[in-house]
C-alpha cells in the first residue's frame, strides 16, 4: 500500500496556500500559560499546514497532549469558522462534549453561544455558535437532513481510536461527503483524530480513502512512568487489591495524585467507601507546620503541582521512612463513572483541598476521553467491563474481561503527565503478554440494525459496498436486514428462495416509506417501529413515554450491591421493598398488568412528572434522577419528531398526562408487540417439561436454553404464556428484562412474517399509507383483536 506522504520541516517553509486569516482570541494570561505548556502547541504550524494543504488529515497524540481542546482553536484562529461557518468536532461520549466546549469555550474566552455543544438530549447551539462540540450520533443524524453539511467548512472526528460505530460510520460517510464538496468547489476539511498510532484501518484502506492522508503525530511531553507488575498469578478479588495497593502508596509515597481503574459503578462506590472509611478527611487535621517552628519558605518551594499535597505531606515526610503516622493525611476520594451525575463529574478537574492527597476511583471513562491532573500513581486492575452480545441470540450480557494491551498502556500513561510517575498492574507480566493488542472495533461487537437503517435513509443501499473502516460481519448485516424486512422498514426480496439468497448477498433492499419514517425518529429501529404505529386512540404521547423510557436505559437504581455496614444494609432493604411496592402500584391490575414492565415505566415518570420531578421523589422510590431528565428531554425530542411526520397531530409533552384507559393500554400491548415481533417468548407448558431446569421457564425462537422473567419484573409470579420483552441479560440465568404479555391471537395479524401459515392469510399484510400518514393494518388490528372501542 502507498504510504502517507511525509509532513517534513519543509512544508513550513513553502507560503501558507491560502493568505492567512487571524481571529484574535483574547485568552486571559494564566490560560494561555497553561497552553502553552501543552505539546500540541508546537505542532500548530504543522498541522495547519497540512490542513491547508489536503482535505483529510490525520493527528496521532497522546491522551492530554491537546488535541482535542487545541485543534479547534487553531481552526478557529485561522479562519475555518469565517463567512458563519462552524467548526463542527464529534466525539463518542456524551461526557466529553459537554465538558470539552465548557472547557474551551472557558480556554477562549468565549461565551457557550460561540462555543456550544449539543448531544441528543440537549446543547446550547445558537446562531453565533462557531465551535460545536457534538456526539457522533449528532452528526450521523445531521448527515440525513444535509448530506453535504454546508454548513460547516471543518469537521474534526475525535476520539477515532475508541472506534465507536457512529464513529466509524461517519468516517466511511466523510470520506465521500468530502469528495462531493470538492466537487463544487466548496471544500470541507476532515480532521481525524486518535490517541495512538494505530491508524492503519484509515490510513491503508484504499476503499476509505484513494490517497492515504497525511498523519501528524504530537510528540508528547510524556514523562517516564515505571510499570510495576504484581508477581503473583491474577487475583480474583481486585476490588481488595486495590484497595491494599492504594493504602501503601498513600502511607509509603510522595505527594501525587492517584487514580484507580475499576470496571464498574457497584465497585467504584465499594472502593471509594472503604476508602473514605480509612482516610477520613476531617480526622487528623494537620497542625500548621508553622506552629512547630518549620520554617515556612522552605514548604513554599515545594512545586505546587495541581493535585500535589501541598504543606501536610512536606510536614509528614519529615518523620523517617516508615515512621509517618498512619492515616495522618486525609485522602479526597472521588468516585468517576459514565453516569455519575455531571457536576459531580467535574469535581475531578479542581485542585484537592489543601493538605489532601487525590484519589480517584474510575471506570475506563479515565482512560482516555477525561484527563484529570496531577496524577502521579496509577492502579490497574486489568479489567473493563463490556456489553457483550450474541451475535445468533442477541442476547447482551456485560462481561468483565482483560483490557488490551493497547487499554492498558493508555492507563498506565496517564500517571506520567506532569511528572515521572508509577503504574501498579495488579497482573503479571505473563497475563499482560497474553493481552489482545488493541480492542475489537465495536462495530465487530454489537447489533447493526440502526445503522443500517441510518444508511438506508441515506439512499446507501448497497450496504455491503460502503467503505466500513473495519466491516461488520456478513453475519450481522444479514441479521440487520432480516429485522428491519420484519419491521417493515425495508422490501423484502422477492419470494423464490434463489433470488432470496442472491438478495441477500447483495444486501440491497431498499427502503420504504414506513422505514424513511422510523429512520426520522432518534431511537433503534424496534422502538420507531412502535412509533410509527402508535398514532391511533391517543395513543403517541403514552408510546413516546414508553419509547423514552425504553431508551435511556436503568431507570431503577441499582439495588442489589453489597452494603457496606448492616446500616447500609437496612437501609438498603427497605429501598427495596419501597421499590417493589411502588411497581406494583405503577403496572396496577388487570389491563394495565399485562402491560408489564412498560406500564411500570409509564407510571414511574407519569408519577415524577406528576409530582414535579423532584430529586426527593426519584431518591425515595428508588429511581435514577438523570435518567428521568434524559427522559424527560427524549420526550420533548421525540414529540418534536413525531410532529413533524404528522403536524396535524399537534403533540406537547404534557407533565399531568392521565394514565391511559383500559382500550388505550390494549393498544399499546399490541404496538409493543408489533415492535417487539423478534423478542417473542412462549411459555414452556408442564407437558413440555423435560426437566427441572425448565420449570417457570420461557422459549424462545432461536435460544435453546430456558429463559426466565426477571425477578425485578412486575410480571415475575404471573407467568403469562406469551410475552415480548426489551432484552434478555445473562447472569446466573437467561433473563428477560422489560416484559409484556401478548395474547396469542395477535401474533398471525401483528407478527405475520414470523409465522408459518398452512394456508395463505386473508387479510392483506400491514402496509404504510404515506397519505393517511399511518399504517394501514392498525385498523384490523383494532377492529380484530382489541377491545371494542370506536376508533379515532
Ligand atoms: P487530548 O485531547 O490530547 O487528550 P485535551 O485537549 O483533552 O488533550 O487536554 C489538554 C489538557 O487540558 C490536559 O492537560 C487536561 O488536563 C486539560 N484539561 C482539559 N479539560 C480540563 C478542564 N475541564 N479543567 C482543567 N483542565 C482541563
Ligand atoms: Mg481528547
């Protein structure tokens, strides 16, 4: 393969091609002190160079080296933001973008209407906006709506390491989008940047891009960071290792901050507790080392790095090695995970309290999109915790597996940012040797049926032929097509069963209006589906309630972690039991029962809204507070959709919504249904029963191995004999998450694809009237299997 060419010292001395254009940024003294310490800034000239000069450009530098705040400056100091365009830079995490404009809005002194953001639930864009910072789903969404996205004249794709699917979609999108803005003389830039130089999958695939771009690499101002293997085999318990790891270096080692990688929320809490508990910061409040006749400028001297412990640990060190008294300095624990509530986020970015040491606990949130100062130690417990799913079943469980040896090196990284630093793995080197290099994109990973539909709405029907910076597998694209044929998203082939395989390795149908309609509405395909059948009886707003709620995913607070003192535990117990009584309350009797789960959820945020949506409400019957604002925020986005498919429709989120009646909730059993088609589970009869492993047990059509309803679900004792449900996760068993009972005379009418008919059905198949707005088979559905009710 050609290789890239060369961005060599002579490019600086050839003339800008373009005269240089200079927005002045009046950046306060200190800040710009503090960029100028980053190692970006010396490759400014470089990479505008480069920028100039070709439309794609790749930037490698390590996590903090400034990309991310700094790129977009220098774009916009050079004038990519004149004539009201903007600079547009995605990102993966919803975090990120947020935190990255406050942070450069902040740097440039500019205000959050210059430098804004917008990620699904909300943003703060205005028309001065020049620098949007976005999610890669954002964008994706941009792309349907401006295929050319004129709008903007650079876009920066961040983070391309993490090889997130929007990521890489739009990647694969850009590098034609590019192509046709040159075409009419209205040239977009793309810069892609990554934190390691792992960019072969963009660099060297000839269907992305014809000419490998130049890539620029940020030589970091790293420093040394020793790695310390631990010499026994790995433990099972790294909760506690870490624990005895971070109390040794907090009694045994000079100042700096220390941060500890765990894989999950349960043990970040776990961690930070018993920390807390050995380190308590009021206890032990130092005496002035003043009072005892120190000698006050020799303290002031000590390099005041961010994060460092300023006068306590100068104090404690001057007692002989191993002396110090113990817990004598406080420790600042802070815990930080991905859905840690955002101010809170934020905490990590502030200097610890005088006389602290920093410690924060955090899941691979930390790794690379975060960079928090003044770490000095780094604790590795090896492990991240991952959505894994079944590529036959679909079934998702998380698993906790060994990082990469790409993920750990990252984190090992972080201890050497403002000086030489340490990084305790607590594996061996033999485990390390045995790590994958880098981690599987997550397009090889999970289900492609949204995207698929997202690049079917492009008019990209050839699916298979779209320059994937890695490809999914024949495997999945198939299983993406097949749903949305069932969903009625997609035509399906021609029936004869040659022409079907010929189709099928072509992967090219194409899209119908119905799917051009989901395609609008930001959910997965299954939950737009319901969409798009719920305009009947009243039914939207209840439907967009359900959908919202289906989305942002754990309303419930996680109840079953382990406690940390019988007080907790109490405390704990009778959460639980609160909760429970609540969902029973909330799904209540007969009609609304069989709704299940999905009326829990309709009744949780009626009740919230209901009650104002307080914090106190959501803390006491158990329900996650940032969940119910995503929520509330995915439903006035989702109304807005909805409005604009159908405006007669005339939707408004309305917080005192009534419960649906009796008829309402029937219908919305059958729109679930009607979703839901693939997610179908029988219940398997006594007669059927093999063994004890089947009793209470469901089946479903492609999972040979029992599955069972959720204990946590309101349906769990009443064992319906057909039921839909969101997800099955594995843990000790197969469960179903997110159940609701199907009577068995619907599945011919709503689930007619996934049936086999002895003889051929008489009524014809739902179809999507684009003139009447809705789909056509709601009327037999009402008519057939619902409720008398005259319909609307
Ligand atoms: P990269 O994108 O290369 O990983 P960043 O541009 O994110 O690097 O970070 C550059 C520097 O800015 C880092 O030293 C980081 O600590 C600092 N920084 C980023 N966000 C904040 C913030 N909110 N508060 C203080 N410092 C920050
Ligand atoms: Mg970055």
């Amino acid at each position: 393969a050609p290789s890239a060419p060369p961005v060599t010292a002579s490019a600086l001395a050839r003339p800008p091609a373009k005269p240089a254009i200079f927005i002045p940024v009046n950046r306060s003294p200190e800040m710009q002190e503090e960029r100028l310490k980053l190692p970006i800034l010396a490759e400014e000239q470089v990479i505008m160079e480069a920028v100039a000069e070709h439309p794609i450009v790749i930037v490698c530098g390590e996590t903090g080296s400034g990309k991310t705040t700094q790129v977009p400056q220098f774009l916009y100091e050079a004038g990519y933001s004149s004539d009201n365009s903007i600079i547009g830079v995605t990102e993966p995490r919803r975090v990120a973008a947020v935190a990255m404009s406050q942070r450069v809005a902040k740097e440039m002194n500019l205000s959050p209407r210059v430098v804004s953001y917008q990620i699904r639930y909300e943003g703060n864009v205005t028309e001065e906006t020049r620098i949007k910072f976005m999610t890669d789903g954002v964008l994706l969404k941009e792309i349907q709506k401006d295929f050319l996205l004129l709008k903007y004249k650079v876009l920066i794709i961040d983070e391309a390491h993490e090889r997130s699917v929007y990521t890489d979609i739009l990647i694969g999108l850009l590098s034609r989008i590019v192509c046709l803005r040159a075409k009419r003389h209205l040239p977009l830039k793309l810069l892609i940047m990554s934190a390691t130089l792992r960019v072969e999958d963009f660099t060297q695939n000839q269907r992305l891009f014809a000419q490998p771009p130049p890539v620029i690499k940020v030589e970091s101002r790293q420093f040394p960071v020793t790695v310390h293997f631990n010499k026994r085999t790995p433990l099972e318990d790294y909760s506690g290792e870490c624990f005895r790891k971070v109390c040794k270096i907090h009694r045994m080692l000079p100042a700096g901050g220390i941060l500890v990688f765990l894989t999950g929320q349960a043990e970040v809490h776990a961690l930070c507790r018993r920390l807390r508990r050995a380190f308590p910061l009021a206890r032990h409040r130092l005496p002035d080392p003043c009072q005892l006749g120190c000698v006050e400028t020799s303290l002031a001297k000590v390099p005041g790095v961010p994060g460092s412990l300023g006068r306590g640990v100068q104090w404690a060190s001057a007692f002989p090695a191993g002396e110090q008294p113990d817990a004598s300095i406080p420790l600042h624990v802070l815990p930080l995970y991905s859905l840690l509530a955002p101010e809170k986020q934020a905490q990590v970015f502030q200097p610890p309290p005088e006389g602290t040491r920093l410690c924060v606990v955090a899941t691979n949130v930390a790794e690379t999109s975060l960079t928090i100062p003044g770490i000095k130690y780094v604790v590795d417990c090896g492990k991240v915790k991952k959505r894994h799913y079944d590529r036959v079943t679909g079934v998702s469980s998380f698993r906790v597996t060994w990082v990469s040896q790409a993920s750990a090196d990252q984190r090992a990284g972080r201890a050497g940012r403002t000086e030489p630093g340490h990084c305790y793995r607590l594996y061996s080197s033999a485990v390390f040797e045995d790590f994958e290099k880098f981690p599987p994109p997550e397009i090889t990973r999970r289900p492609v049926e949204d995207l698929i539909l997202q690049m079917k709405a492009l008019n990209i029907e050839k699916v298979i032929n779209f320059p994937f910076p890695t490809p999914p597998s024949i495997e999945a694209l198939i299983a993406a097509e097949e749903l949305l044929i069932a969903l009625g998203a997609l035509q399906a082939p021609p029936k004869t069963e040659r022409m079907k395989q010929l189709q099928r390795s072509r992967l090219s149908c194409p899209i119908t209006v119905l799917g051009r309609t989901m395609a609008t509405f930001p959910v997965a395909p299954r939950y737009a589906k319901m969409l798009a059948l719920s305009r009947q009886h009243g039914c939207l707003p209840y439907a967009i309630t359900i959908v919202a709620a289906m989305t942002v995913r754990e309303l419930f607070e996680e109840l079953d972690r382990p406690a940390a003192s019988d007080e907790e535990l109490a405390k704990l117990k009778g959460k639980r039991a609160r909760v429970a009584q609540m969902k029973r309350i909330w799904a209540g009797q007969g009609a609304s029962l069989k709704l299940g789960d999905l009326m829990v959820l309709l009744g949780a945020v009626g009740a919230c809204e209901y009650s104002g949506c307080s914090l106190q409400f959501c803390e006491a019957n158990g329900l996650r507070y940032k969940a119910m604002m995503e929520i509330r925020r995915l439903r006035g986005q989702l109304t807005t959709a909805v409005n604009a498919v159908c405006p007669e429709a005339g939707l408004f989120v309305d917080p005192k919504m009534q419960p649906p009646s009796e008829s309402q909730v029937t219908y919305l059993r059958q729109i679930v249904t009607a979703g839901l088609g693939d997610h179908l589970a029988r219940r398997v009869q006594s007669e059927d029963l093999l063994d004890e492993k089947w009793k209470n047990a469901y089946k479903t059509p492609l999972l040979d191995e029992p599955v069972f309803i959720h204990p946590s679900s309101v349906l769990f004792k009443e064992l319906p004999d057909f039921v839909v449900y969101q997800e099955i996760v594995e843990t000790t068993k197969m469960y179903m998450k997110g159940v609701s009972t199907v009577e068995v005379q619907w599945i011919p009418v709503l689930l007619p694809s996934y049936c086999q008919f002895d003889k051929p059905l008489e009524e014809p198949p739902p179809t999507y009237c684009p003139e009447k707005g809705r789909v056509q088979c709601h009327q037999a559905i009402c008519v057939f299997w619902a409720d008398p009710c005259a319909p609307d």
